[in-house]
C-alpha cells in the first residue's frame, strides 16, 4: 500500500450517473489517504460533478481529440503523468486505454479490473462477476468499493453524495430566479438519457404527468435536459395544457443542476445521470426503466420508486429498439403518477 503522503492517480468513471455512485468511495478515499495527494484523472465534464466535493487535490483530463490525434494526446498524457511520480493508479474505469495510460506513466502499482484485455497492463487484478462468460448484472456501488477494499479502505457509508461550489449555487440561484422557482414547489422532469432513444418514456405521456402534477398538487413542472435534448424538452413543454418551465434558454449545467435538483419536491426522470443527483440530495425519485436492467445501478435508495413494465424481449441493453420500444409504450401516466404520489405522501 503507498504511503499516506505520496501521489495517488484515480480514473474516474465516464457516465454521470457512474461517477455520482462512486461518490461513497471517492469520500472513504479522500479520507483514508489525508495527507496522500489525489489527481483525478477524468473527462472535463466530469469537473463540475465533483467539483464542491472536497474530495481530491489535482485533475488532469483526457484528450478529446479524435483519431491519430487523440492517440497522441494519450503518449503526451503519459509522458506527463510519468513526470509526476504517481505512487499508485485506481482505475474506476474498466477501458484498456485506462491502464495503458498508467502503464506508460511507469505507475508502479495499478489496480483495475481484469476486463477489456487489460490484465497484463495491471499489477491487482480484480475480477468482475461473470456466469457463462458474460456479466451478471449486479450494483456498480459494490464493485466500486472492491477497488478501495483492495487498498485497505474501507467503504462504510455508502450513501451517495454531491457538494456544490459557490460558483454552482450562483449559477442555480440564477436559474430559479429567471424561471421564477421557489424550493419545494416544483417537479423537476428529467426526459433524455444519454444512452440512447430506448431509453426515454414517450413525450406526450410526460407532458400529461405534467399536467396532473400542476393540477392536483400545485407542483410546477420544470423540463430540464442536456443541450442535444432541448428539442426533447420543448416538445414536451409544448404539450402542456396548464403550466410548464422548460429551461432551454438558458440552460441547466451539471453544477447549476446540483442546485434545482437539491430544491425540488420531486424528481420524475428516465434512467439517466441526474436520477443519481436526486439520491445524492435526498429528493423524492421516480426512474422509469426501459431496456436497462435495474440490478446495475441499485443503491438501496429508500425515497426512489423504479417503474419497468416487464416484456417478454427485456431487459434487452440496446441503445436502439429494434421492435415497437414496447418497455416504453406499455408504461402508463397512471403507473408514473401514482409513484410519485407514493413517495410525495411519505414526505
């Protein structure tokens, strides 16, 4: 194990959803190794998901180039990191590029899982759960912790957690304050989701939800979503037959949405990255599933009720239904209303 006062590389995950539930090991880490200087090493805008959180000393970000220039970018990276004297490399990625980098960098310990043909590059490997040579969906969380385990550190309280930076809570303020948004008063909706089309519940259905949410317990929608989701976000907005916030322009950024998410009632989304916000905030949250397998992403959130219609062709993985995104259409405003009026009466 390095010295608690030595240089630790960590490479954090690529989705939104994944860094926010490595949040728990992230803060055992920072914890355990005090005096250790922490570098992570992440894509830019993983910055504003960790920034506030106290949680590391240094960053250093992956090239965004693409083709030959990018594979330069990964010699200069490592040419760099080497400079930098790194006594240890946690890869919270499973990428082969994760523990090449370390490799070239001369990293002396490198701890990642044996996937992706990386085992060779790796000084601890940890295996992943596999049943007839394929993986068995199971919580990331746990997987996670397996990698701080291996260091001697431990992972007791895996509650997901966020921090917001001044210039965060700046920035939220300035948004609720343009869409007019009090605390506690609104529904923040959530329609896009990173990963593909069959992921997201149909429009039209979301902007009923809407309306029954404005209609019966006075709570304003707020349609919120990525900058490649605003059409997303106003053809919702555009069905709405009561009130509707559809906050397009300006937009939401991954620090300013810190901020809406802490304040809303609720938080109504596909399974995305920002459902991971809702837990981290202790806010109300209704993910509805399509073709993803819910075992992946479960962290025993009590205030999170998870919607998903089971079909004979499901959970199927694809970015892309194939058939008629039937995981979707069976899913009724009635099914999504009800989740929220459960978790909002507990409240």
């Amino acid at each position: 194990m390095p010295e608690h006062n030595e240089k630790i590389l960590i490479a954090l995950p690529n989705w939104v959803g994944d860094v926010v539930m490595a949040s728990p090991v992230l803060a055992a880490l920072r914890a355990h190794y005090r005096s250790a200087q922490i570098t992570y090493l992440m894509r830019p805008y993983v910055r504003e998901i960790v920034d506030g959180c106290g949680w590391h000393d240094d960053e250093r970000h992956w090239p965004t180039a693409r083709g030959v220039s990018r594979q330069l970018g990964l010699l200069g990276l490592a040419r760099q990191l080497a400079r930098e004297r790194y006594a240890l490399a946690l890869l919270f990625t499973n990428s082969f590029r994760s523990a090449l980098t370390a490799w070239l960098a001369r990293i002396p310990r490198r701890v990642g899982y044996a996937r992706d043909g990386r085992s060779a590059l790796l000084t601890d490997r940890l295996t992943p759960l596999k049943r007839d040579g394929r993986f068995v969906p199971a919580p990331i969380l746990p997987y996670y912790c397996k990698l701080a385990e291996t260091l001697g550190c431990a992972v007791p309280d895996r509650a997901l957690r966020l921090g917001i930076t001044a210039a965060q809570e700046a920035a939220g303020e300035k948004l609720q304050q343009h869409y007019g948004l009090t605390a506690r008063r609104y529904a923040l909706i959530n329609p896009g989701a990173a990963f593909g089309a069959s992921k997201c519940w149909l429009p039209e259905r979301f902007a009923e939800l809407c309306d029954r949410l404005w209609r019966t317990r006075g709570l304003l929608p707020v349609v919120v979503g990525a900058p490649n989701e605003v059409p997303l976000m106003r053809a919702i907005a555009g069905q709405v037959t009561t009130r509707v916030v559809c906050c397009d322009d300006p937009g939401t950024t991954l620090g300013s949405l810190k901020v809406l998410v802490r304040d809303a009632a609720i938080l109504v989304c596909n399974d995305t990255g920002p459902r991971h916000y809702g837990k981290a905030f202790n806010i109300p949250t209704v993910t509805i599933f399509g073709p993803t397998h819910q075992a992946w992403t479960d962290t025993d959130y009590a205030d999170e009720i998870k919607l998903q219609v089971d079909v004979e062709c499901g959970p199927c993985q694809l970015k892309k239904c194939p058939l008629d995104l039937r995981c979707m259409t069976r899913m009724s405003t009635d099914q999504v209303y009800d989740a929220t009026e459960e978790l909002l009466a507990r409240r």
